[in-house]
C-alpha cells in the first residue's frame, strides 16, 4: 500500500533549508477603502510591524448603527485565521467574506491579523504577532492621531480574540502569554475570546482522531505535518503550545481568561480535544460557553453557508 502523501495533500513541497513552497494559490481580494454599491463594509490594510513585515486588514461596517442620532460604539474583534499556521493569509477571499460578515452583521470593527506563517517562522512568532496585534490597538486608544476607524467607532472596553483551526489555537496562547507578561493594554480590555474548532494536539492518540483520521479535508497524516512544521524544532505535540491539557508552568493563570466561547463539530478529528479543552476552561474558573454539532466536519461552515451563519450568529450572541 502507498505511504499517504501529506505533503501533497496539503499542495506544499518542503525545501532543503526548510522553508516550503506554496504549490496551490488561493483567490485574493484587495482592500477597499472607499464604499462599493452592494458591499456592506469597507475594509484598508495597515502596517502592524515593519520590520516583522507583518499587516492587518480593517473591516468596518458602511452603515453605522446609532442611537439618538450618536454613532454607536462597536466591538472590537482581532481576528486569527486558520490553515495549521501554514497557509493562507489574511487577503485570501475565504478570510475576507468571514470577517466582512462579522462586521457587517455582529456589527464590529474587526481586524484581520496577517501573521507570520511557519515553518519559515515557527510558532511563537505567531503569538508575538497576536501580541503586537494587541499593543497596536492599545496605542490607537492613546494617540490622539490614531487609526480614525477604532478612535471614531471602536469600543476599547470591548475587544474579542477570536479564530478559526490554529487562528483559535493563537487566540488562547497569545491571551496566556499576555496573562503571563502582565501586558498593560491601558483603555483597551478583552472582553472574550471566541474559538472556532480551535486547532490542538497530543502525542496520545483522541477516539475522534482515530475515528477520523481519514478525514478528506484534514486526515491525520497532515495534520501531524501541520505540527512538524510548525512547532519548536526538536519538540514534540505534547508542547504546551500544542496540548493545552498537560501539566504547564502557566496553569494557574487559566483562571484569569474572559468569558470563552468555543465552537466545534462531531465529525472533526480534533472534536474530543476541543470537548476536553472545554472543561479544562471551565474547571479552572474560565466562564464558556459551548456549541457543538454533533454532526459536521472540520471547517464545514466554510463550504456550508447554513452553517456559516449558524456559526455567525452564535459569535454575535456571544458578544455583547
């Protein structure tokens, strides 16, 4: 029988001095600053960190809610897209139509961080780049000169992580590495993190990766790839950045995490990770709230637009 390709699967070829190449291309979309007719929102990329050459895309929706002819104050929501830490950016029309919904429709200002992709630049670079995500949010507060579309229309008091497969998995450790440094986000408070089939693993095997592991979109053999190219050179998937369950020198700042909501679907290999990442939360004090589908599969709302707006309307009940 064939070794199963997980290289090819994943349309990526891996190069000698560990860098991979991108074989497949993902449609794109640009920026529009400017109202379009029939476009809900518009949306301009920025700069989060030059030298890091690493960007943002912000959505705010065209049509403002008001109350007494004042503009409402809408969340915030810094938002991690998926594809394993490996693929995908922010610009890619899969990322750009999710969080054009959530601004449109929650309504929010959301922001899509286009953070560094491994294994060109392994995990944690991508939490740093959450991190900067947001400092970068802390300073528009401040400066008086800031970003006109947070200063004019964003809520500071109400930011949300939120993200999709490993987007979820920067979500949680990037909120722990900010419990961890004590980070001081001065006016701006995160209100809640909202994890979309957040994206863990192990070295032990789950019942649902076994039941599963032949899954068309993510089969086990890439995802254990997705892993090797992402995680610590010489660490295996029982590292605290890939299984949250074990024993970590963090545990006792879980408790200290906002209100949690967490997504998943019973058909996806990493469901009984994300039930046991639920009751971790919530045994350690977390306040979560849990939806999940005993039927789907991973990322099904992506290819399901019935679910895609079941998945919507659960982040827009979760956020206050």
């Amino acid at each position: 029988m064939a070794k199963f390709d997980s290289y090819g699967h994943l349309g990526i070829v891996l190069n000698a001095n560990g860098s991979i190449t991108r074989k497949r291309s993902f449609p794109r979309v640009e920026d529009n600053p400017e109202p379009i007719q029939g476009n809900p929102i518009v949306s301009k990329d920025v700069i989060l960190n030059e030298q890091n050459k690493t960007t943002m895309r912000i959505f705010r929706p065209v049509k403002l809610p008001s109350n007494d002819n004042t503009v409402a104050r809408l969340p915030i929501i810094l938002y991690f897209h998926g594809g394993g830490f490996v693929l995908y950016t922010g610009s890619d029309a899969m990322c750009h139509k999710s969080c054009t919904q959530m601004a449109s429709e929650i309504p929010s200002i959301t922001i899509s961080v286009d953070y560094r992709l491994a294994p060109e630049h392994r995990i944690p670079a991508c939490y740093e780049d959450a991190l900067d995500a947001l400092l970068w949010v802390k300073r528009q507060a401040l400066d008086s000169q800031g970003e006109e579309w947070l200063r004019n229309y964003g809520d500071f008091s109400r930011c949300y992580l939120a993200g999709r497969g490993s987007g979820g998995n920067i979500v949680y450790n990037a909120a722990i590495k900010a419990l961890d440094m004590d980070l001081d986000l001065g006016p701006a408070k995160i209100a809640g993190l909202v994890f979309n089939q957040p994206m863990f693993g192990g070295v032990q095997r789950t019942k649902s990766e076994i039941n599963y592991a032949a899954d068309n979109l993510m089969p086990l053999p890439s995802l254990d790839t997705l892993w090797d190219l992402s995680l610590p050179e010489g660490t295996d998937r029982d590292h605290r950045y890939c299984n949250p369950i074990i024993d970590i020198p963090h545990k006792n700042k879980i408790g200290s995490l906002p209100r949690s909501l967490i997504i998943g679907f019973g058909m996806d290999p990493l469901f009984d990770r994300q039930q046991d990442f639920v009751q971790m939360l919530a045994l350690n004090g977390v306040q979560v709230e849990a939806q999940f589908d005993e039927t789907g599969f991973h990322c099904v709302d992506i290819v399901d637009n019935r679910r895609a707006l079941a998945v919507l309307k659960i982040t827009k009940d979760f956020i206050i």
